[in-house]
C-alpha cells in the first residue's frame, strides 16, 4: 500500500480499519499518518515531585521528540485538572487520554489491582518486570481494566522499599501491637492481623502527624523521599527491609479508545518510551537512595534496624492468611492470586541461586 494514498484518503474515523487493511497488506510496513494528537495526561503525584512526576515529564517530552510532535501531551500534576484519585475514572470517561499512579489506589474498585503495584512478600523489581513483560502478568492486568476501558502498561518502579520509621523499638511481634502506623494497602491489611492500626495519610501529612505522636510510625518509600520529608526528625528507628512493598510498579493508564486511534507507530513509541521510563525510574531511585542512605547513616546518625526474626516470621504467615481471606471476597483477586503465587515461587527458586545468594556475598 502507497502511503501517501493511503494517509490522504482516509479521513479519522477510517483510519483503524485502513489501519487494518494496510497491516494485512504490508507486515513489514508500519502504518503511519500525519494526524497530530494533542492529549492530556493526569498524575496522582505532587507537582514537581521527584523521580515520579518528573518521570512523567520526560516521558512526554521524549514522546513528542520522537513522533516529531505527533503526539503532544500535556503533564497535569495531582489536582491541577482533577483530584489525584479520580485520574481512574477520567482516564476510563476519556475526560483525558492517559493517567500515571499506582494500581494499588484503586484497590476499592477492583481488588485484584494490589498485585500490579506490590504484594507483601511477593515479588521484587526484577521479578514484577518478568511476570509483566514475559509471564503473563501484563495480560492479566489488561484483562481486570478492560471493563473499564482502560489500556495499562508498567512505567516506574521504587526498587524493595524501606519497612519505615518507627517512634519505639520493635524487639518482638507484641512491641507492634497498639501502634498507629500509617501504612496502605494489602500492607496494612496485613499490620492489622498483628494488632497494628493502620491508618491512611497521604504524603504531606505524614511528617507532621508523626512529629506530633499522633501516629507511632509510618512507611513512606526509601532513604531519598523520606530524607527529602524530614522522616529521621520525627522517629528515631529506621527498620527494613520494605516486605510490605517489595518492588512497587507504577502504571501508566491509557483510554482504550484513544489507544485505539493512535496510528501503530505511535503506540509503538508509547510503548518504548513507557517501558524507558519503567527502566529509567527505577535505575534514579537506586543511584539516589544509596546517597540518601549515606546521609542518613553518617550525618543524621540514625538507628538503621533489621527487624527481627521473628517479626518477619509472623508477617509472612499473616501475609498468607490476608490473601486466602481477600480471595475468599473477590473470585478475580482470586484468579490473580493463583497465577501470581506460581509466578512468585518459581521465582523464588531461581532467586534464591541468583539475585538472593548474591546478596549475601555482599554483605
Ligand atoms: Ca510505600
């Protein structure tokens, strides 16, 4: 197929389906038009907020770059056009095209999302990228938005969290009982089974709360965002590892109709630049938390604390308890779960002849 023909005589509603006819046709040839798409993408983040929100930024700036300006999109941070956590249904209504968070917030709507962000004792960085990119992962998580309209791709990762700040020594599980500790998700659920009363506060009021006493601790993410917030001048311990919160993915979420209209080589720029930004986040927060560490250790003489045996021991074994029961609740989560646990122990397997054994000569 000639393309300029085929570009000229398609007015926008013909496109997917000379689209269509033009791959069959062609494989070899990528459809291309030169439609200009301006579109609009919302974040869950701060305005300015490191790593995540400026990650987004580039993101776009590259897409622009790379479609020749194509494909335009225009950064909203949390609340400029939307409130953060209403970004699911604008993406889903086409309000606006795309939409950058974590799947974990829409834990309410749809259960199942937990296991695209992070699964307490579940799978690292590494392991999430290979369940999403090679073992099927990303498919499920397609299917769980379809309904929804909505086209969600992996963009960020933190790396293995911090397991947070904590007022008073934690010596045993029963030091955890009564503490009001901020801590979301399946985490939390979690915390909740060792008598911990977790509560929900979003990133600005967690400093002040746990200055005050109001909260006992709290986890926010790793060294450089929670030096960035002041942490260590509000609790003296400092414990890891982050077993709640292993390898959180972000996500990027597109509006399955506008996906559907973007001509084939810009998903395919999309796609690249989204799976880059999955890559480049995850590579800053590495480069950076082993610099805020360093402050924190050396400068801020902070108490950096294992925690104990057996604390790990009874929160695995609540982790498995919180699973079963959230699976007896939702036959979806339950279906994620069964795949995500074969993902994660064969993982483990491997894991514990690679990336685990070789964490331990490091040490
Ligand atoms: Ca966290």
């Amino acid at each position: 197929m000639k393309r300029r023909q085929f570009v000229q005589g398609l007015g926008a509603a013909g496109i997917a389906t000379g689209l269509a006819a033009c791959q069959r046709s062609d494989e070899n040839t990528v459809a291309v038009s030169n439609r200009r798409f301006n579109w609009k993408i919302v974040t869950t983040w701060p305005p300015n907020f490191p790593i995540f929100h400026e990650g987004v930024e580039r993101f776009t700036k590259d897409i622009a770059k790379m479609s020749n300006n194509r494909l335009r999109i225009t950064v909203f941070a949390g609340g400029e056009l939307i409130p953060a956590l209403q970004s699911f249904d604008a993406v889903s209504q086409g309000t606006v095209e795309m939409g950058h968070g974590a799947a974990y917030y829409w834990s309410g709507k749809v259960p199942a999302a937990q296991f695209f962000t992070a699964v307490p004792f579940g799978l690292n960085a590494q392991g999430m990228n290979a369940w999403m990119y090679y073992g099927g992962g990303r498919e499920l998580w397609q299917e769980i938005y379809q309904p929804f309209n909505l086209t969600p791709l992996p963009m960020g990762n933190t790396g293995v969290q911090m397991g947070g700040w904590f007022r008073k020594k934690i010596d045993s599980i029963a030091d955890l009982k009564g503490l009001k500790m901020r801590i979301p998700g399946l985490g939390g659920k979690v915390m909740a089974k060792a008598g911990v009363n977790p509560v929900l506060l979003s990133g600005g009021e967690i400093y002040t709360s746990l200055e005050r006493g109001n909260i006992d601790a709290t986890e926010w993410v790793g060294p450089y965002h929670d030096l960035r917030l002041g942490l260590h001048r509000a609790a003296e311990y400092y414990y890891y590892p982050g077993w709640h919160e292993p390898g959180p993915t972000l996500e990027l979420i597109i509006n399955s109709d506008a996906w559907q209209q973007l001509p084939e080589d810009l998903q395919l720029i999309v796609e690249n630049a989204a799976a880059a930004s999955n890559l480049w986040m995850l590579a800053e927060f590495e480069a950076k938390n082993l610099a805020a560490l360093k402050t924190l250790r050396e400068e801020h003489k902070v108490n950096i604390l294992p925690f104990p045996d057996d604390v790990i021991a009874t929160l695995k074994q609540l982790t498995k308890e919180a699973l079963n029961e959230e699976a007896e609740k939702d036959a979806t989560f339950a279906k994620v779960l069964k795949a995500y646990r074969a993902f994660a122990a064969d993982n483990a397997q491997w894991s514990a002849l690679s990336e685990a054994a070789y964490a331990k000569t490091l040490s």
